[in-house]
C-alpha cells in the first residue's frame, strides 16, 4: 500500500509544474477581461457593417438584372 502511495505521489508531482500560480493566473484573466472590453467597441460598430456589405456583395452576385449606377 505504501508503494502505492510513493506511485501515485510521485507521478502526480510533475503535474504541478505546468498548473501556474495564483497571482499569475490573476493578471491573466484581468488581461483577458480588457481585451474583451476594448474589443466591444470595435465588434459592435464592425458587425452591423460587415453585414450589410455582405448581404450586397450577395445581392450583387445573385440579382438577375445589372445593376445601373
């Protein structure tokens, strides 16, 4: 049982090398959560005119008259 135990311990022992600590993991996510903040800016004026250029790119490719300008 005590073989087992040494098994187990020490094979679970490099596991904690790749888990970082808690204080780095922090500063992670609050770089994560700023990114996303200053990225909905840019994602809610982006969305809405990615859409309409597509759906006239689409109109363009799919109408069955030419368009006149």
């Amino acid at each position: 049982m005590l073989q087992l135990f040494f098994t187990i311990a020490f094979s679970a022992a490099p596991l904690t090398l790749y888990i970082p600590p808690v204080r780095c993991l922090t500063v992670f996510v609050e770089t994560m959560e700023e990114m996303e903040m200053e990225g909905r800016v840019y994602s809610r004026r982006l969305f809405p005119r990615a859409r309409i250029a597509w759906s006239r790119l689409l109109d363009c490719f799919f109408s069955s008259s030419p368009r006149s300008p």
